[in-house]
C-alpha cells in the first residue's frame, strides 16, 4: 500500500488530508509539527509528502531546504501568491495547492505525480474484472472485452475512484479534458455502455442530481 | 535659460557698457580739448600773423615817412609779406567791398560749398565787425575785420584740423579693439567663476534628483557656509523627513501585509476544513455514522472559529475607527457593571473572581473599556484552570488610571511576553484555537489602551501566573478641553 506522509499543523486539516487520501486507497501518516515531520521523512520511506508551509516551530520551506531523501513533495499551502509558488517549486517540490482545495483535486494530483514516479496500480481487479492499464486491456472472467478507449478511460476513473460520488463535469474533465464542451449525455451512453459490457448495473449507481458512483464490493 | 547662462549674460552686458560709456566719455572730453587747444593755438597764430604784419606795415610807413598809405600799396604789401612767410594753412585777404586781394593755397582749392560758407561770414562779420571761427569739414576757419592804414580789410586763416580728427579716430579705433579684447577676457574670466560659484548648486540638483528618483537616504553634498550650503543644509533635513515618513509609511505597510498574510491564513485553515469535510460528506459513498458526526461536528466547529475571527475582526474595524464617543465616566461604576457579568462567566468555569475599583472620573469611549477589560478577563480565565482566582483592581494614580488583571493560571513564557500583543500571534496554537481564540484579543486591547493614551505592560511567569497592567490617562487631546 502506498504511504503518503502528511505534515499538517490543524489538527482537522490533518484528519481532512487523511479522509481525503484513504478515498484514493492510500495509508495517510499524520504528522502536526515540522520538527517531527522533517524527522520521519529522513528516516522512514514514503511514497509521497504532503507538507504544510506555515508549520509553527520549522517552515516547510526549511524542511524542504534541509532534507536529504527525494520522496515527492507537495506544499499545502494558504500563501497563494506566487512568489511563494515559485519559491516551492523551486525548493524541489513536485506541485503546490493551496489551502481551500477540493478533495478530489487532492487526489488527481497525488495521482499525477505517482504515476511520474511509477507507483501507480498497473492492474486493476474488481470481482472478475480485471484491468491492465499499461496493456490497455480489460478482462471479464478470464474472457477480454473490447472497451473503446473513452470507456476504458472512464472505468479506470471509477475503479482509481471506488465509492466516491463522481459528478459528470469532474468525469468530464477528467477524461475528456478541461475544454470540452459536449454535452453530459455522452458520459451517460459511456456509462450505460460500460454496465452492458462488464455486468456492473448494479455496482455502477446512478446518484440523483450528481453523477455515478463505483461501489466497492 | 539656465542660471549661469543668465549670471553670465547679464553680468557681461553691464561691463561691457559700464566699459564702453567710459571709455567714450573719457575719449570724447579728451577731444574737445584737443580741439580747444587747437583752436585756440590757430587764433594766436591769426593774431600774431596779423599783428606781425601791422608792425611792418607800420615801420614801412615810417620808413616811406607818409602819413597814410594807400589801398593799393597795402595790398602789394600783403601779397609781398606773405608771399615769404612760411606759413601751413592758407589766408586770404578781402577788401572792403568784400573782394578777394590775395590767397595762398585757400581760396582756389575750396570747394563751392566752403566758398558759399566764407560769403555768409564775411557778410556777417562785416555787419557786427566782431571774430568768427567756422568749422568747415576738418578745416578751421578763422575770419576778423582789420583796420589797415585806415582801410577795411577783411583776414581769413584757414587751419588745417584733420590731424585732432585723425588721433581721434585712431583712439576711437583702439578704444573699440581694447573693448573686443575685454570683452574675451572677462567672459572667460566670467565664465570660470559663475560655473565655480554654481558648481554647488548642480550637486544639490544632482543629489535632489537622486532622491526624487526614490534613494530617500542619499544626502546632498553641503560645503562652506554660505547660501547654496545652506539651502543643501535644508534640502537634507527634507530629505531626512521625508525618509523618516517613508519609511514609516513602509512600517504600516508591511505591517498591514503581516496582518493581512496572517489573516488570510487564519481565514483559510477553518475554510478549508469546512469546505473539505463537507466535500467527504457529499462525494464520500459509505460513510459510516460515526464518521458523518465526527465531520459535520468538525465542520460546525470551524464555522465557530471563523465567527469568532469575524466578531473579532469588526470590533478592531470599529476601535481603528473615528466614530469613538467620549463620555465622562465614573470608572467604578462601569467597572460594577462589567462585574456583574464577569462574574457569571467565572463561575460557569468554576473560578473565584473578585474586582475592587477607586472612585473616579475618567473620558472614555465605554464599549471600548468594556471590550479591554472582558478581552482581558477572558484571556486571564482561560489561563486558569478551575478554583483560580482572577482579579481586576482599578486605582487613580498621578494623572492617570490604572487596572490590572491578575491570574494564577499558566502563565507565558518570558520569551513570547512581547510576541503576544501582534495580530494572530498564540503562544499555544492548538490550545487557543481549542478554547475559541482568534489570536486578536490583545491587538485589540493595545489599540483600545493607545486611544485611551495609555500602554498595556505583561508580567508574567510561567506556572505562577500572569498580571496585565494598563495604564491610561483617558480621552484624546482635544477631548480634554471639552
């Protein structure tokens, strides 16, 4: 399982990252002071840092200026100018959100960069589904399936994403990117394309005024 | 035009007038005067002339032993006479009909004009038989009626003047060279001693551009003692206020940039909890009840602190702003008042809380000292733990009115003491936020005491407790004298 270590002074923002990480299905390691957390991250292996900048006894700017070991790091910062932005991204970290943030956004970019550092799931087992991403290929019962490569895109979504209430625009851009501009009819034929194909009628749920969610078995 | 430009063209003008007025007068007095002479030496030499030749006529009469002689051996007498006299102009002689008897080198050689001239003289010294001199281009004429041997005759002398005239215009000539030499000496002369004297100037001009140009802690160069070190003596004492005001003007904005840096990171830490967790609650498929309290308490929480941050944050609006309302108070009965409440809020966390006061008058703006004394008070019983006694003492002293607010709670450490009084600052973050603080309280309480004219001083030891002093003399300035 991948460990992500979260240095977080507030204790609720703390709890919040946390909630927000076990969604995507990794281990979160709260941590609420820069001193300790500058400790853990020399001496344990994690996959990912999620560091705070304004930490009361050591910056996270200060963390990141003395640390020796190159776990990716992403500032969660309230300071949105981007002096500040620069300033960490040029201390080495590998993205920087600021304080209010979505947890869906969160996610994406933890996403983001585990998989440039090659720690992503490659397959994907769901009941008697499984997926191969890097083969782009999608298996029911040992027998494959010919997915479009829109549906396969979609399904990787909703099993990167189980139990989460995915709205359709998220889907959207998500998928289809930020620009376009089709209409949400189109993941809903994606949707019902996918539950014909792989059986998921009942695990694929429609959520009244909002979207699909995946549920886990 | 520049300064210099101007020193020097005005200054070059006068002395070239003051030179050239001079040395025109001075040359024009020494013309008359050779001319004077001149004149003067020509008449003597008419006269002289004529008497000489009346004394040989004389003696020729004598010699002839006649009584009289006659008009015609006058004549021939003048022509031998002064056909051997060796004289530099020309004469004439004219009979009584006015008709020319001899000349040499005069009458033939003048011109029709001169000729003219001559006739108007003679007709005018024949009618008042006095000397005339007549100015005839540069030639002096000289014309006398004379009694010889009972006759007429009329005595013309013609004096060459040319040589007065020619000196001077040779002096005119160096008069004028002498005023172009001049001239070139004393510009440059000029020259060098306006841009010596204005030197000083163009570095004043320099060193004010440079702190125009925003370098408000360069200073002028300031040398000697007179006008333009003065005014550089000025221009630095301009330059100092203005770096003083800037850079209080910096103080307040960068303080405003703390404040403001600090405030959004205390608005965005209960936001981010809100809008976080409420997002859990809406994406978030299984969830189980637990959880959904936990959150939604969590969420109401933060929306207490942001209320908090907000009540806190007008009331620092209200107390930065003008609309304060003096009023004359009796102190110890705005402190009863307080009391009673203070009271109520002690006891529901269990502490002993007791106030004494002095009787006296004080200009306050009282929602301002009811806010200072609950921000401190409250403060004070959030040190405590419970069974602690919290205590406000209030007394008049020299021109002022003191209180303090005591406590035997935990205390601040000596480090924080002057920490503790800026916007945001908490010694003990979780513990603040967790009994509801903003971290504004004592700003607050600074702001309302320095309206009041008055400081607030902390003492205070760690475990034993801590006592907040604020002294004040009450009202504004100008409130005073209502």
């Amino acid at each position: 399982m991948i460990r992500i270590l979260i240095v977080e002074d507030d204790a609720n923002i703390a709890k919040l990252i946390e909630a927000t990480v076990a969604i995507g299905g990794y281990e979160g390691v709260v941590c609420n002071n820069g001193a300790e957390g500058f400790a853990r991250m020399e001496n344990e292996e994690f996959d990912l840092v999620l560091l705070d900048v304004m930490l009361p006894d050591m910056s996270g700017f200060e963390i990141m200026r003395s640390r020796t070991s190159d776990t990716p790091v992403i500032f969660i910062t309230a300071k949105q100018e981007l002096t500040d932005k620069v300033r960490g991204l040029r201390l080495g970290a590998e993205d920087y959100i600021v304080k209010p943030f979505e947890a869906m956004e969160l996610l994406a970019r933890i996403e983001v960069i585990l998989r440039r550092v090659s720690k992503t799931t490659v397959i994907y087992e769901y009941g008697d589904i499984s997926v191969n991403v890097e083969e782009h290929t999608c298996k029911c019962k040992g027998k494959s399936v010919y997915l479009t490569p829109k549906e396969f895109e979609v399904l990787v979504f909703f099993l990167q994403h189980k139990d989460v209430a995915v709205s359709r625009d998220r889907l959207l851009s998500a998928v289809w990117g930020f620009e376009y501009e089709g209409e949400t009819r189109t993941i809903d034929i994606h949707i019902q394309q996918l539950r014909k194909k792989l059986n998921l009628k009942e695990h694929l749920v429609t959520i009244p005024k909002l979207g699909y969610r995946l549920e886990s078995l | 035009m520049k300064l210099w430009q101007k020193i020097f063209l005005y200054t070059m003008m006068l002395v070239m007038l003051a030179v050239g007025v001079t040395s025109i007068l001075v040359l024009k007095n020494s013309f008359q005067l050779s001319m004077e002479q001149k004149r003067q030496s020509a008449y003597l030499e008419h006269e002289f002339q004529l008497s000489d030749f009346k004394s040989y006529l004389l003696s020729e009469r004598l010699r002839q032993n006649a009584l009289v002689l006659e008009q015609g051996q006058v004549t021939a007498m003048i022509a031998s006479s002064f056909q051997e006299e060796n004289i530099t102009g020309g004469i004439a002689f004219f009979n009584n009909r006015r008709q020319l008897v001899y000349e040499k080198n005069c009458y033939q050689r003048m011109s029709e004009e001169s000729r003219q001239r001559v006739e108007e003289l003679l007709e005018l010294v024949a009618d008042t038989g006095e000397s005339y001199l007549l100015h005839q281009e540069e030639e002096l004429y000289i014309l006398s009626k004379e009694s010889l041997e009972t006759n007429t005759f009329y005595y013309l002398t013609i004096t060459d003047m040319s040589e007065v005239y020619s000196i001077h215009r040779d002096m005119l000539q160096n008069v004028r060279t002498v005023c172009l030499v001049c001239a070139v000496a004393i510009s440059v002369i000029l020259l060098v001693v306006v841009k010596l004297l204005l030197r000083p100037l163009s570095r004043i001009n320099q060193g004010t551009r440079a702190i125009a140009q925003g370098d408000y802690h360069k200073r002028v160069p300031q040398k000697g003692r007179d006008e333009l070190s003065e005014l550089a003596f000025n221009m630095n004492r301009m330059a100092y206020a203005v770096e003083q005001n800037i850079r209080a003007l910096e103080d307040v904005a960068e303080d405003r940039k703390k404040f403001i840096d600090n405030l959004s990171h205390e608005m965005k830490t209960p936001l981010t909890s809100i809008l976080g967790f409420a997002d859990l609650l809406q994406i978030q498929g299984k969830l189980s009840e637990e959880q959904r309290m936990e959150y939604a308490g969590i969420i109401k929480d933060e929306a207490g602190r942001m209320r908090t941050l907000s009540g806190k944050l007008m009331e620092m609006i209200t107390v930065g702003e003008a609309n304060i309302e003096w009023t004359k108070e009796d102190v110890r009965q705005v402190f009863h008042e307080m009391g009673l409440a203070l009271t109520v809020v002690a006891e529901s966390h269990s502490m002993r809380f007791s106030m004494e006061c002095e009787k006296g008058q004080l200009w306050m703006d009282r929602e301002l000292i009811r806010s200072l004394v609950y921000n401190l008070t409250d403060n004070a019983i959030k040190a405590s733990k419970e069974g602690d006694p919290v205590a406000i003492h209030g007394w008049f002293e020299e021109d002022s009115f003191f209180f303090t607010v005591t406590d035997r709670g935990i205390g601040i450490p000596k480090e924080e003491i002057e920490k503790i009084t800026q916007a945001f600052y908490m010694v003990d973050k979780v513990r603040s936020r967790a009994s509801g603080g903003a971290g504004l309280g004592l700003a607050l309480c600074v702001e309302i005491a320095r309206i009041h004219r008055g400081n607030l001083s902390i003492e205070s030891e760690l475990g034993v407790g801590t006592v907040v002093t604020v002294r004040m003399k009450g009202g504004g300035v100008h409130e005073e004298a209502v």
